[in-house]
C-alpha cells in the first residue's frame, strides 16, 4: 500500500459538485492499494500514518503525530499511486489491486485510523472527485507499507 500524506490546514472532496467529506487540521491522505497487499499491509500503514511525527511541537520542530495534535484525516482512495510510467506515454494501472480488493483495504485502512482515535472523513471509492487543500508547509510524504 502506499500513502501519499500532505499535512493540510484544511481539506474537502466534493462528488457531483456536494461534499462527501472535509476536515480542518490534519493530514489528506490519497490511499493507493496494490495487488498482494494484505490485511496486514492496511495495519501498518494506519499504524505507522497516525504516529508520523510531522506536526510542529512548541519549538516548531517536526515532532508530534497526527494523534498528538488531535487532527482529523480524509483518506481518498486513489488507485493512480500505482500508475506504471517506465515504458510508453500511457500509464500502466496493472500493479495496482482490483476495485473490490482494493475496497475492503481502502476501509480497513479507514477503520484502523478510527480506532487509534483519528477522526477519520472519506471521498467516495470508484467516484470521480474533486480534492482540494491548504497544504500546510507544505509537507508532502510518500509512506509504503512494509518499506515505509
């Protein structure tokens, strides 16, 4: 699996022009699932994501999670991470999962957030929607699960 986390001092997706989640302080994180991830794959990545010490602390280090600063997270399925740029001019989307696989981790991913106590919003999987942010930095890191 991979997250693409951008610390946000806001963010929404809206679908057919009516927003299906928005958050203020946190992290926007476009989730992408790849063939072979595994239910184990969804659990460390929500684990290792929560904890990330990418806030400021009182000195304006990086030095505080996501579950320190009490921020929310709007998690966006976006099954592109997996987009293969190698050979050609079109991408290839064959490394990433099918939609049902890619479904069941995209919420399990969702359901570890919350139960570690992050306010979780979505966007609505297999939609065409729009994303927009502050990013807050900016900061922008790519976490893969078993090398992130």
């Amino acid at each position: 699996m991979r997250a693409l986390l951008q610390r946000v001092s806001e963010a929404r997706v809206d679908v057919d022009g009516v927003t299906a989640g928005r958050i203020g302080p946190g992290l926007l994180i476009l989730l992408g699932v790849a063939r072979g991830d595994t239910e184990s794959d969804a659990e460390q990545l929500a684990s290792k994501v929560s904890q990330l010490r990418i806030f400021a602390d009182a000195e304006g280090k990086m030095n505080r999670s996501l579950l320190d600063t009490s921020g929310s997270a709007l998690i966006v399925s976006q099954f592109t991470l997996y987009g293969d740029t190698r050979k050609g001019r079109r991408p290839s989307f064959d490394l990433a999962a099918p939609p049902e696989e890619a479904r069941r981790l995209y919420e399990l991913f969702c359901d570890r957030m919350r139960a570690v106590g992050v306010p979780v919003e979505t966007g609505i999987f297999q939609a065409m929607m729009s994303v927009h942010l502050v990013n807050d930095g900016p900061v922008t890191l790519l976490v893969e699960s078993g090398r992130g």
